[in-house]
C-alpha cells in the first residue's frame, strides 16, 4: 500500500474509491462499496448532472481511468474542439481567464498564418474598437473627474453625486447658452442694431414704457440696479422686452427655448434610465450582498497607493451602507403589532406637522409677493433707493429665508420615523422638493394673479389690452426680473453662508478643542439640501429662459463658481458623514426631482407662449394676440407642399396612426420586458439551485469522511 495514495474518481460499477495500488484487491484497506458517481449526481436537487468548467477540463462524473473513459474523453475532446471553431469572442465563452488567453493567442497565429476572416468582419471589428476608443476618449474628455472620485473616496458615494449632479447641470447651461447666442443674440445684431424703448411720448391705448430713469444716476442706484434688474439692466438683451419685433426673430427666439427643453428632457432621461438599471439591481439584492463587495468589488487595474487607498474608501462607505441597512431591517422584522401601531401612530403626526409647516410657508410667500405691490406704491419707499432694493427682494428674502429654515427641520424629522437612510433621504429630498418647488408656483401663480388681473379678462384694468398694463406694461421683463433676483439672491445667500457660516465654525471647531469646540462640532455635507439648491436653481433657469434668454448663461458662471466654493469649503471645512448614502438611491432618485422640476416649470412657459397676450411695447411678440401665434403666421410664408406636410402632422390622419404604432411598440416592449423577467427568475431560481447543490455534496462529503474515519 502506497504512503501517500492518491484518490480517483468514484468508480461507476458502484464501488468508492481505493488508491491505485489496492484497487481491485480484496486487502483489509478495501472500502466497503458505496453509491456510484452518476447515482450521486442524480440526487442532487438541481437534477445537474454535468458542470462545464473549460476546455480541456473534464465534467463531473467523467472516468479517469484509461479502461473506462476512453470514449468519454474522446467525445469531450471532439466538443471542445467543435467549441473553438465557433467563431466567438473570448469574452463569450464560460473558462477560465488561463483557457482564454490561451484561445486569443491560438486564434491569433491563426489569423497570421493563413489570413483567416473576411474583410467584412475585419472592418466590424475594426469599428467596435473606434467605438470603443472614442467612447474612452469622452470620457476621458468629462472635467473634474479625477476630483469626483477623490471626492467619493474620502466623502462617499452621497457627496459624489451631488459634484456629478453639479457638472450635468453646468453642461446642460452651456448647451443653452451656446443655443441661445447662435438662435436670439446672433439674429438680432445682423439684421441690424435693436431700436430703443419706446419712450414716454408713444401715444398707445396700451400706455407709454419707459424702462431708463430720469436725471443723473448715482453709484448707489446703479449699484441696486444691478441687483434688481431695473434701469439700464432692464433694456439690455438680458430680458426680453428688449429684442425688436422682427418676424424670424420671434421664431428663432421661441424655438431656442423648445430646442433647449428638450435637450435638458433627453439628457434628462437618458441620466435617470442609467441610474435607475442600478436602482433595480441595489434594491433586487443581486449586487448588494457581502460577498459581492468582498470578493468581486476590487479593481485589480489600479496603480498606485492614492488610487488604492480610495478605492478601499469607496468598498468601506458601501460595506457601511449595507451594515446600518441591514441592522434597520432587522429592528423593523422584530416589532411586535403595538411597535408598529406605534411607529405609524408617529409618522402620520410627523406628516400632518410637516404639511401644516409647508401651508404656512406658503401663505407666507403668497402674502409676500401681494404686499411688495402695495409697498412700491408708497413715497417712502420710491424716494429710498436701499428701501426700494429691499422691498423688490422681499418675495426673494421669504422665499429664502423658508429655505434656509425648513430643510433642517425636515432632516429633523426623517430619523423620527423609523426609516433606512437611503428611505430618509428620500423623504427628506421630497419635503424640501416640495417646499423649494412650491414656493417657486406659488410665486409665480401671485405674478399671474397682477398680470390677467387674476384671470378675469373682463376686468376693467386688463379689458383693452388683455393684461394688467397699468402696473405691468412690459410683463415678460417683470417675470424675467423676479427669475434674475431668485437666482442672484440664492448666489448671494450660498456666498454668504459659507464665508460667514461654515469658514468661521470650522475656524472655532479647530482652535477651540474646549466646550465651544464640542458646541461648533465638526460640520457634515448635508446631500439633501444642498442638491435641492442645485435643482431650485435649475428650474428658476428653466422658468425663465423665456423672459431671461441669457439666464442659462448667468447660470453657468454661478454654477462654475460654486463648484470650486464648494470643492474648497468640502476638503477643508467638513469631516466624512458618520452615516452614508447609498450611490444607487441617489443617482436615480436625483435625476427623477430634476425631471420634476422641468415638468413644473413647463407649465408656466406653455401657458404665457399660448394663453397670455404679450406685451404691446415691448418684446419680439408684441403685435401678436399670442406669443405662439407667430409659428402659424411664418409657417403659411413656407411652400405649399411644405405648409401641406407640417398641417399634415397635427391632424388626425397623422396622430392615430402614431398612436396606434406607439400602442404596438408599448406592448411589444411590456412583452419583452416579462419575457426578460421570467428569465431573471428563473435564473434566480438555477442559483438557489446551486447552492442547495453544493449544501448537499457539503453534506456528503462530510458523511464520506465519518464513514472514513470510522473504519
């Protein structure tokens, strides 16, 4: 008997294996027989009875020995080798990394030695690897990308998101203002130069506009008309009051702001579909479990110790989601029935707080917006310039001011609940959506309440012109101007609360290690709130572009500027959070608030372009009884045939047969998505199969080995 035997496979004719020198003996070290191989398999619960592990490799259950696996082997042999003469990518084929390096070189000499492949076939491949290149050169291209991964190694993936947000929203900016130079400012400088403002002595049944104050002008006034929009700001190409009636200029300027919508929609979309493939993936289970992290999660590419050490940070941020996630599960799974009577018993209160918080706020702006109108009435406030200032901004300042208040009351909140932390990040971005967004409405509805003379067209102040022309005569500069302040004051503030705010605490949290330390504490980014400022301002823009067409550009310099405020203030002034985010939450669900925000915002545009007359004095569109009138009017100058296709495209003719195609497309997408589901399933299910499979040859082994040990 051989020292060190080694054991074959188990032995079809029924018996367990025996080392080579005792097999077929009938010595005292002969084994007493047992299960075959094959009856092993066959009881295994999946019903599996082969495993392909690669080219060259035996399956399970496949003989050893010369005598009896001669054939096996022969027929393996003969269908890897079929295999290899498949004409597949190395990438598509189950081995191991080894089998396919070895399969690409083998392949390659191939090639050489006899020119194998077609011409066709070289030009794809040839094409699939410009794409490839050109697609690593773009992203190569993207700004800041090292600084966002730093940024998510040393803060998380919460913190990473809102720079990346902060980029995608600087993109979209750019992309409207180059749309807005090359559509509204290029065409009014060469068909000539703009004409002034009308003056006051234009006799018009509308009344007279003169935007430019009389006498000399101070520093001061000049100063609080940079800050309000008026005066010289106001016949500027920043609103649109200032454009001339010109008939190709009021289409391209109204086709700027579609074109620009609807690039900010796809891009839009196209952002929230990617983060929502790993929404489902997260929340599905397959991606978030230890062992994926653990065993799965490294990039071996990386070169060097700064590049290491982040991506260990990012695996500790992601490990510590999962922790904190798992241990609010496992508190909520023990509750008894009065616990859960309990919680919900707190949540609906905490609710009813929260909405009677946000109809305060809202009443608060609504009064706001009303009461500045009577106090730019009053003598006092016309012969002070700082009181005239403070009172154009008093809706601003309200707005503001709620802002700043209620967020940290609404994360307050969101951990009284009872909830996950990717759950409270989500209540807490839908209270202050709501908050930031509604305000903005309720801003705007109190503009529509001066102007339509709250919707009455009978009304004796809007009855000749169809709008207030008595304390609005120029209403699209007057809408435009509120965007601008919205969007200067939240500058200012956000300026403000990190040169006065955050600077000095962590100044105090770090020479005062005492009690004034501890009372200061270190700060944390809160995610939340900070990507809600991004979005308001967004759609502020996205309100005004119409009445403000170089808003989106004002935008990209206040965005450019707060993220290097920001960066600077992030790197020195705040710690890592104690509790992360998880990436997934975030990408989709941010996205998905921008949507909201652009969904919102279209209303008030569609509804001044089609049911508010515009301004007789000033704008492209004044002479029109609507501000989308002009499109029909230039679309009957086309060609008859062309007149005949674009009518052709908003009957019915045209839209049924688009509806029903959509409906077709619609179903066939929801079949293949079921389809697809059933598939997941039941590859889900193939898995749970597999680790029952390996449970029980576990639990074989380990009866084989007592058997062992007990003869």
């Amino acid at each position: 008997m051989e020292e060190n035997p080694t054991w074959e496979a188990w032995d079809s004719s029924g018996g367990w294996p025996a080392p080579r020198g005792s097999r077929g003996g009938g010595g005292p070290s002969a084994f007493p027989p047992g299960p075959s191989l094959s009856s092993v398999l066959n009881e295994l619960p999946s019903a599996a009875t082969l495993r392909y592990r690669g080219p060259g490799v035996l399956p399970w259950g496949t003989l050893d020995e010369e005598e009896d696996g001669g054939r096996s082997v022969q027929a393996f042999t003969e269908a890897a080798q079929k295999e290899l003469q498949e004409p597949r990518s190395p990438r598509e084929l189950p081995w191991p990394m080894q089998a396919r390096r070895a399969h690409r070189q083998h392949h390659a000499r191939d090639q050489v030695a006899y020119g194998s492949g077609s011409r066709a076939a070289q030009w794809a491949q040839l094409l699939q690897r410009s794409k490839e290149k050109i697609k690593e050169g773009l992203l190569t291209l993207q700004p800041w990308g090292w600084t966002l991964k730093k940024i998510g190694g040393q803060f998380g993936a919460g913190t990473e998101s809102y720079f990346s947000l902060l980029r995608f929203l600087l993109l979209l900016n750019v992309l409207a203002s180059v749309l807005t130079a090359c559509m509204v400012l290029l065409p009014t400088w060469l068909e000539g130069a703009p004409p002034g403002p009308p003056g006051s002595e234009t006799s018009s049944p509308c009344g007279s506009y003169n935007p430019y104050q009389q006498g000399l002008v101070t520093f001061p006034t000049q100063l609080f008309n940079l800050l309000s929009g008026e005066g010289y700001l106001e016949w500027s190409p920043l609103f649109c009051g200032f454009y001339p009636s010109r008939p190709r200029l009021a289409v391209t300027y109204l086709c700027s702001v579609f074109a620009s919508g609807l690039i900010s929609l796809l891009l839009n979309l196209r952002r929230s579909v990617s983060g929502l493939k790993q929404t489902l993936l997260a929340e599905s289970g397959t991606l978030t479990s230890y062992s994926h992290r653990v065993f799965s999660a490294w990039d071996f590419g990386l070169c060097g110790d700064v590049h290491v050490r982040l991506r260990q940070r990012i695996l500790l941020y992601e490990l510590q989601v999962e922790l904190e996630e798992a241990a609010v599960r496992r508190q909520a799974a023990i509750r008894t029935l009065g616990q859960h009577v309990g919680v919900w018993l707190v949540r609906v209160l905490l609710n009813l707080l929260v909405v009677a918080l946000l109809g305060t706020a809202f009443y608060g702006i609504y009064w706001a917006t009303g009461y500045t109108v009577e106090l730019q009435g009053t003598t006092l406030v016309q012969q002070t310039p700082l009181l005239q200032l403070v009172v154009n901004y008093l809706p601003s300042i309200f707005i503001s001011g709620i802002n700043f208040v209620l967020p940290p009351v609404f994360a307050l909140i969101a951990p009284l609940e009872g909830y996950t932390r990717s759950r409270q990040i989500i209540f807490i971005l839908l209270r202050t959506v709501f908050l930031r967004l509604a305000s903005l409405v309720v801003l705007l509805f109190s503009l529509w309440n001066q102007i339509t003379c709250g919707g009455d067209a009978e009304a004796e102040e809007c009855k000749t012109c169809g709008y207030n022309y008595n304390e609005i005569p120029c209403w699209e500069t007057r809408v435009g101007q509120e965007m601008y302040k919205l969007l200067l004051f939240d500058l200012l503030t956000s300026l403000a609360f990190m040169l006065l705010i955050q600077f000095p605490r962590k100044i105090i949290c770090g020479l005062c290690p005492g009690a004034l330390g501890r009372l200061a504490g270190s700060q944390e980014f809160q995610v939340p709130d900070e990507v809600l400022g991004l979005i308001y301002s967004q759609t502020v823009v996205w309100v005004g572009s119409l009445f403000c067409p170089l808003l989106p550009l004002l935008n990209t310099a206040k965005f450019l500027l707060l993220f290097y405020l920001k960066k600077l203030t992030l790197f020195s002034s705040f710690s890592p959070a104690s509790r992360t985010v998880r990436a997934s939450t975030v990408n989709f669900f941010f996205p998905l608030v921008l949507l909201l925000g652009l969904a919102i915002s279209a209303v008030p545009v569609l509804y001044s372009i089609f049911l508010i007359p515009p301004s007789k004095p000033c704008g492209p569109f004044r002479g029109q009884p609507s501000i989308w009138a002009q499109i029909p009017e230039s679309i009957s100058s086309l060609p008859q045939t062309t007149q005949n296709f674009l009518f052709f495209l908003g009957t019915q003719a045209f839209a049924v047969p688009l509806l029903l195609f959509s409906s077709i497309l619609m179903a066939y997408t929801v079949a293949l998505a079921n389809s697809y589901g059933r598939l997941i399933s039941e590859l889900k299910r193939q898995i749970e199969r597999e680790a029952q499979n390996k449970v029980f040859l576990a639990q074989r082994a380990v009866a084989l080995s007592s058997t062992n040990g007990a003869l």
